[in-house]
C-alpha cells in the first residue's frame, strides 16, 4: 500500500488533478455482518428445526460434534478469527472446519437476513467523515454477494440506511474489477478482509484495511489513513 500511494502522490506532484473516489465494502465496514451471522448460527446449533438436504447433514455433524475444540455459542470473535484463517489460507481445527463448511447455509436465499442486518459501530461517522475529505459524490459502495437474495437485499439496506444513490452502489465478487473501469481517478477500497484489499490492490487501487471489523476504532483507523492518503 506504500507503494501505491507514493505513486499516486509522485503523480499529484506533476500537476495533475486526480479524483479521489473511495469505495465501502458493507459486510464488517457498514453493515454489523458478523452479528447477524453469530445469531442465525447459534439459533440453529441450540435450535431444533429441521432441515432438508445438504444444509440437515451439515448441521447434524456441527450439533453431534463432541471434540475439545469445540466452542459454543459462536461469538463475533471466534467468527472474525475464522475468517482471517480462511483468507490466509491457515490450518483450522475440526470444530472451525465445521462452522466454515456450514455458516453460510442460514442465510443463503435469506433476504430478511441480510435487510436487517444491523448497522456497524460508527457507520454513519464513516460516511460522513469521507464525504468531509472526498466528497459525498464520490462515495461508491463495493460489497461482495453470496446469491441473489443478498444482492437485491444489499440494494434495499443501503437504500433505506444510507443516502448513497443506487447507481454508485457496486455488488461483485471480483472487486479487483473496479480499479480499473476508473482509469483517470484514484481508487480508494476500505474493507475489513484481507482479500479483497489484495484484489483491489492488485488491479491498482489502494486499499484501506477496515479492522478491528464493525468497529469506531476502525472508523478512526480508516478516516485517519484516508486523510494521510489524500
């Protein structure tokens, strides 16, 4: 990231005005992902509901699991180091492998789950100090999908949260795609994973790392950086 923003600052020094635009991730940034997920897991690990398929099977070996690692209820810290070991590809305990194979399975083709997620700890501060530094025209939204559901759901909650129009509202999985569809503007990432700054990165963006995730001391880390960067 160093790198990059020497770069961007050489190039403003020959005299060019570049635009800055910075792009939200919503998971983990705006929107309280891992609370909402926490809830939906340990509802049906301590539930008895009944499922069919592929998501009954899953949920039989998370609920008959007995081994020493085993960790319940979910917490929001357990979740967000699972997370981490996923992206960097870490050696997980059987009890992790289980969550991870199975967490997604509550809220897959769930628009309720992901339209009522609830907001992040100082996501609102987030946007308006951006706005303060970029201006609010220049704040993009870029949130990865898991189906269908959550891309239409991910459109309603910025639409009833936030102020940001539709048309700056950007739902792919690949966000390394964005940098370079803005050629002549700087491209500002904050986002809470690893992976999707590296995407994001390696395409020519600049990334700032949103963590700890959903959290006012990220909203502090993140504006502080976007303010040293622009």
């Amino acid at each position: 990231m160093k790198q990059l923003m020497e770069s961007w600052r050489n190039y403003m020094d020959q005299g060019s005005e570049v635009k800055t635009l910075v792009f939200l991730d919503m998971d983990g940034v705006l929107v309280d992902f891992s609370e909402g997920l926490v809830n939906a897991l340990n509802r049906d690990i301590s539930g008895d509901i009944e499922y069919r398929n592929s998501r009954a099977k899953k949920l039989k070996k998370v609920k008959e699991y007995k081994g020493s690692d085993r960790v319940f209820p979910i917490t929001k810290n357990f979740m967000a180091e699972l997370m981490i070991k996923k992206d960097a590809k870490e050696e997980m305990t059987n009890w992790e492998l289980l969550i991870k194979r199975y967490q997604f399975l509550p809220v897959v083709q769930n628009y309720d789950h992901w339209f009522n997620l609830p907001k992040a700890q100082g996501a609102d501060s987030l946007i308006e100090g951006v706005a303060s530094v970029v201006g609010f025209e220049n704040i993009y939204i870029l949130s990865a999908p898991v189906d269908q559901e959550s891309i239409r759901a991910k459109y309603d909650w910025i639409k009833e949260n936030t102020s940001i129009p539709s048309e700056r509202v950007i739902i792919r999985k690949d966000k390394g795609s964005v940098p370079p569809q803005f050629p002549d503007n700087r491209c500002v990432l904050i986002d809470d994973r690893a992976k999707y700054i590296s995407m994001f990165e390696s395409t020519g963006g600049i990334g700032i790392r949103h963590f700890p995730e959903s959290s006012s001391v990220a909203v502090d880390s993140s504006l502080m950086q976007l303010k040293e960067l622009v």
